[in-house]
C-alpha cells in the first residue's frame, strides 16, 4: 500500500544521507521523496511516498524515521484530509501542426506551455499524482521525449472533518 | 569550566589555544580518564593537545585502530561510561569500522573522534581522505561532522549525551584539520537542545495496568532479560519483582548476568543454543514478559513458532524495537528501571502458576546442558566450568564469536552485572581480546579472562604489545581446537562435512609468540595439567597467553537448526 509520509527535519548536513541510508538499508521501497525549506528558519520538510506491505512495515519506517536525532516530527497524513501536489515537466515531440492539437489536451489539465522548439513543446503541469498520469498518459502517443517529476509535497488541509464523516483519501489507490 | 591541565602549555612553544584544545577541554569536561586511539596526519593538531594536556587522560595506543574500539568497548560494556576513540582519517576511521558497527548492534556508548582533511580539500579525494560521514551514517547513532570550531565544544557534550542516554550507540565525531589546528580565541556556548531527541524513559501507566492485570490472569508467565536491564542498571529491581512474584527468567545472550545464572528461578540462556528449559519455557509460555531485549533471530528461531500462544508484553527504551519482529500486545516504552519498580506497585494479583514452575524445575533437572568428557583431554565445555570453579565466577569473562562464544555462554553462570563481554548482534571475530584489556582498564582490580578462538585470537593479537607495555593481568585463554569451530560444526550438520577451509591445520607457536612480546606463555593439552595450572594461573599478577588444545570435533549443543522454531532443538540430553 501507498503511503504519504511527512518528516521536519533539522536542516544540517547529511540528514537527507541518513534518511535515505536507512529506507534502503531496511528495506523500504521510496516511490518518491521531496525536500524544501518550510516557514521555520533551518528546519526542512520532507514529503515521502513509500510503498510497505503492511502496517507492522509501515510503523516500522515512521518509528525508524523518528529516532534519527535530527528528524523532529514524523507524520503518515494519507488519511487525513490533505492538499497534495507534484509538479511534472514534458517534453512532447511535436511538429508544427500537432500543436494545436496539443494544446486541446493540455487545456483541462490546466497544464502550460513554457517552451517550444522546432521540433518539441515543453510543458508544465502541476497536481495530483493521477491527474499527472492521465496526462501523461494521454501525451504519450505523440512521443515523450523527456519526463521530469518532482515527487509529491503535502500537507493537512487547515480544517480537518470530524472523526466520523472522514473518509479514506483515496489519492494514491 | 576550563582546568588547568587543559591549558597550553607554554613551555611547549605553543602560545595560542587551538581547535584541538578545545577538545581536549570538552574530554575534560565529560571526565573523560581514558583514550583509546592510534595517531595520523589529520589528527597530529589533536595529539599535539594531548601531549600539552599530559596527564589528564589514559591513553592507550593500541596497535591497530581495531584494537582500539573493541577495547573501548569493552571498557564501555564493564563500566556503564562512554568508551573514547581516537583514529586518523582514511584508513584510520575505515579500520573503525567493523567496532563501530558493533557498539551499534550491540547498543554500546561510545565517542569516536576520527580526523578529517581539512576542509578546503574535502571532497577532492585528497591523501588520507575518505567520506567517514558516509561511511558511518548506517551504523551510527549518530554522527557529525564539525565545520565551525564555534560548534565544537557544544558537538562534543551532545554527541556524549546521544552516545550515553536512551538507547546508548556510537556517535562519530568528524573533525577536519583545519579545524582541530587553527587558533581560537574566547569560549563558547555548549548549551545544546536537541528537539528530536528526547527519549521516553517513564512507561504509560496504562500498558503497566494491563501487564498487570495479564500477569494475574497467567499461569504459564516467562521473563526473558536482554542487555536492556544490564544498560538500565536494573538488575536489582529484576530480582525483587521475579522473586517477589516468583517469576522464571530467561536471558538473551546479552542479558547474562542481568539475573543470576544460579538463581533458582533462573531458565539459563534461550535461543539457539539456549537451554531446553528455557526455549520450552518461551514455547509453551502465555504470558512473555519481554525486557530490554531486541527478539534477534538468534533468539526467536522461526517466528512463527515463537511462543505462539503467548500475551507478548515488550518493555524497551528504544520504540522502534517494539513491534519489529514479534506481534507485541503490551508495548511498554520506558527505561528498564523505571518500568520495573512502578510494575512493582500497579501488581494487585499475584499469578498462580505452581504446576508451570514445578515442569519447568523439572525441566532444569532432566534437560541440563550436557557434555561427555573423555579420560586425558579437554573438552571446551569442561574447561569452561574450570575456569568457573577457579574463579569463583567472578571473573570477567571476554570472548569473540563462535563456540567458544556458545560455550562460555553455556557453562560460565553469570551471577553479577556487566561481567560478561561479547560481540551479540555483529558476531565480530578478533573482539574478545582487545575487549579484554579495555575491560580491564576499566576494572584493574578484577580478573579478566579473554575466552577466545584461535581464530578470532589471530585477528587481533597485535594488540598482546599493550598487556606487555600496562602490564594488564588479562588471562587469554585460547580455546584452540585448531577450527574455525562454529564454521567447521555447520559443514558438519548442513554440509555433509564439507570442511571448506575452516581447518587451522598451521599454526603460531601460541607460547613462543606470547614470550615474543614479553608475555608468559603455557600450553596445556591434558585435564590434569588444567588442574593444576588454573589456580597458579590466575594468582599470578601478570598476563598470560594459554594455549588450549581442546578436541576439535565437539559441537554446540542443544541447538535450533536455521529456520527451525524454538521447540525443535537438536541436541538435548536424554
């Protein structure tokens, strides 16, 4: 199963060795992970996707993540009322009248355009991870030829449901 | 803060104080007494501190970096203090390794301080550089790397507090020269917070009251001690509860000593060459109170055969062990000695289970450990048990990896704390001798008795040049049986006696290389000359090398094959 998992971290050299260090060395499979500064002068997020078995395997990494000395909150927020977003770069073969067409797919994804050559459209896209697989999915018949994706960064909504109406945040299956 | 001793000696042509200075100074600070360390171009500046500083440490230059930690921790597993370590960059901080790994599986506090280049050269794969950040992270508590002298008093007092407090580990300190050789004026702030570390020592009372209240209801309950209740000075607690409640208590490999081996109520050692009675005990058991043990496979056998009918209570400082192997159904996080004596107090119920102690008494009486000893030779069991005789128990007992390991687990009832020292989790041949003689820096007053293989003996037997230059009386018993024993005994059971290179059939002169380094040396092959030799042995106030031919075809027994379950040991006496 697919978990979102959150960690703050002290900002100091090596923290992102050691979390990664320790995900592999024990086993856990990283679908991704992002990293950035967060409002808090020296403190950083970081935002993983893993994939675990089960959930003696998923309290296995958060209680492995929270006693890193420098790790100092470790959160699974995939059933909490979350925003989540990744942001993905496509470079999409296209000639010139395929452009156009492009576009038409691009559109409702509100996905844009930030650069064009002769022969390539670059495009930008930001969102869930499955709105970013449909489109990719739709653009991959005119030929991808480069695919950048951040990974997903999240966090919990400002307001989240009472107990009883929460239901399972179906973003990742 | 500053004592004198610290200060540049001016007399040394050095005026101004230095990066290293300031170590030298937070050493003093933690009370630290003893070094255990190997010099090298990038820590020449911290020698030359130390030098300035002489006779406020110990150090003991051990001749391979090695040689160094092992003994350091041994100092530290005897001592309850922080074992210091000193090495060069590259090829010194790699040499580090293999003890650094095992201080972390076997939850060992230690402070390892390794040089670094300096830092404008760092990362330009200069001479002696190696990336010991890198290298160390996986097998560290922690680690650090210092690029700001500012920060280094106050690394030095965080990286002895990790080291030292919840579950204890190795923390590395890396300092590039630059750093440890540049003047620096002023002092500095080591006030230090550490937000995500905050380890949780005082239980949920909650888990207490069900544990409690499990324990009335049992009437199969079994204690199983690990290191935890050595590292949390809990033994005395252990026993008055146990004893109290009338309680039977196993022990890990590593929990020896943490109740007394001779104990009534004392199972012996579980595991895979564990005692009957105490692997039917976590077998048979409905209620398994788990202390400060970590369920290592060495333990458990196969899982799934691991007490399976048991309530698993699992009190442990460090979470993350709770739920990692075995299904626990009564998670206690706390410090062993604080969740020991408020056990004591939620207790309203004593169990009734009379019938269960009576089998397992039984137990103990038709199912010992066994051995047949012949007419003239030794067996490595018997000598284990003279060297128990001799010492009353009370010795200090080190050993590396292996049978020999197994045996003196076996046959050397450990009645007291931290008098039994041991590579568990990483299994580290060439550790019991170097863990010797830093035990017995540690304890000079008491016997020490390195209980090693002639293998793992020939790993790190450069270091017989300290027992010589500290005239420490460490007693290294070589239990030789000319094999990498353990090696040899699994080709016998599991590989049709396939003897791939685990026979020593050549040999040092054991005698003459003790002699070589100034060290009286014996060899002993029959029973009656053992006798004989033993007392004289360890009234003399010196070191000593004993060879010990003992028969090499004799295996560990009782014992659970890989991936059999606790109840299916081979090997029991009938």
């Amino acid at each position: 199963m697919k978990r979102i998992i959150t960690a703050t971290v002290n900002n100091r050299s090596g923290v992102l060795n050691r979390i990664t260090g320790l995900l592999q060395k024990r086993h856990f499979n990283i679908e991704s992970i992002s990293v950035g500064r967060t409002e808090v002068e020296g403190i950083s997020k970081m935002t993983f996707v893993v994939d675990v078995e089960d959930n003696q395997k998923l309290e296995q990494v958060t209680k492995q993540l929270n006693k890193q000395i420098e790790v100092l909150k470790v959160s699974d927020i995939t059933d909490k009322a979350i925003v989540a977003r990744e942001l993905a770069l496509i470079k999409v073969m296209s000639s010139g009248q395929l452009r156009s067409e492009i576009q038409g797919i691009i559109e409702p994804f509100r996905a844009s355009v930030i650069d064009v050559s002769k022969d390539s459209l670059s495009i930008q896209v930001t969102g869930k991870p499955d709105k970013i697989e449909a489109l990719i999915d739709l653009l991959r018949p005119y030929g991808i030829k480069e695919l950048a994706r951040t990974g997903v960064t999240a966090f919990q909504r400002g307001q989240q449901p009472q107990q009883s109406e929460l239901t399972s945040f179906s973003l990742l299956n | 803060m500053v004592k004198t001793e610290a200060k540049p000696d001016t007399s040394t042509g050095n005026k101004t104080k230095t990066g290293a200075d300031l170590l030298v100074e937070s050493l003093i600070n933690e009370n630290v007494t003893t070094i255990f360390g190997y010099p090298g171009g990038a820590v020449l500046p911290i020698y030359d501190a130390l030098y300035r500083a002489k006779g406020s440490f110990d150090h003991i230059l051990n001749r391979h970096e090695q040689g160094a930690i092992h003994a350091a921790e041994g100092y530290a597993r005897v001592s309850g203090k922080p074992g210091v370590v000193i090495a060069t960059s590259g090829p010194g901080a790699t040499n580090l390794v293999t003890g650094i790994a095992d201080a972390m599986m076997d939850s060992l506090p230690l402070v390892i301080f390794t040089g670094q280049v300096a830092r404008g050269v760092i990362g330009t794969d200069a001479f002696q550089e190696s990336d010991v950040m890198g290298i160390t992270t996986p097998i560290t508590k922690h680690n650090y790397q210092v690029q700001d002298v500012r920060d280094l008093p106050r690394t030095v007092k965080e990286a002895f507090h990790i080291a030292s407090t919840g579950r204890p580990g190795p923390v590395v300190v890396d300092i590039p020269k630059d750093i440890s050789a540049n003047p620096v004026e002023g002092t500095f702030d080591t006030d230090f917070h550490l937000p995500g570390y905050q380890p949780t020592t005082k239980p949920n009372p909650l888990q207490l009251k069900k544990l409690a209240e499990a324990l009335a209801k049992a009437k199969k309950p079994v204690v199983l001690a690990g290191a935890g209740v050595l590292m949390g000075k809990a033994s005395e607690e252990l026993r008055s509860l146990v004893e109290h409640y009338q309680l039977p208590v196993t022990t890990t490999l590593l929990g020896l000593g943490s109740f007394p081996g001779n104990h009534k109520l004392s199972l012996g050692m579980a595991g895979m060459h564990g005692t009957y009675a105490a692997n039917t005990a976590i077998y048979e058991c409905d209620l398994l109170i788990n202390i400060g043990a970590r369920f290592d496979d060495r333990l458990t056998g196969n899982l799934e055969k691991f007490a399976p009918d048991a309530t698993v209570a699992h009190i442990d400082i460090d979470p993350a062990e709770i739920g990692k192997n075995v299904t626990t159904h009564i998670p206690i996080v706390a410090d062993s000695k604080v969740a020991l004596t408020m056990l004591g107090d939620h207790i309203k119920e004593a169990p009734q289970h009379k019938e269960w102690l009576n089998r397992l008494y039984d137990n103990k009486i038709q199912y010992p450990l066994w051995y047949n000893t012949p007419d003239e030779e030794m067996v490595p069991q018997w000598l284990i048990e003279e060297v128990y005789n001799v010492t009353g128990g009370n010795a200090i007992i080190t050993t590396d990896v292996g049978q020999h390991q197994m045996w003196a687990a076996q046959y050397y009832a450990f009645d007291q704390p931290n008098r039994w020292v041991t590579s568990g989790g990483l299994g580290t041949m060439g550790f019991g001798f170097p863990a010797a003689l830093g035990a017995q820096l540690a304890k000079p007053n008491d016997t020490v008795v390195a209980v090693v293989g002639d293998g793992g003996f020939q790993m790190t037997l450069q270091e017989l040049s300290i027992l010589q230059e500290r005239q420490l009386p460490v007693k290294v018993l070589i239990v030789n049986n000319g094999a990498l024993g353990m090696v040899r005994q699994w080709q016998e059971s599991f590989y049709e006696q396939r003897y791939s290179e685990s026979l020593l059939d050549v040999q040092p002169d054991f005698v003459k290389l003790a002699e070589a380094y100034g060290i009286k040396g014996m060899k002993i092959e029959k029973q009656t000359d053992l006798v004989n030799a033993l007392p004289d042995l360890f009234e003399y106030d010196g070191p000593v090398v004993v060879d010990c031919r003992v028969l090499q075809q004799e295996n560990v027994y009782p014992m659970i094959a890989p991936g059999k379950g606790i109840n299916e040991m081979i090997g029991v006496k009938r």
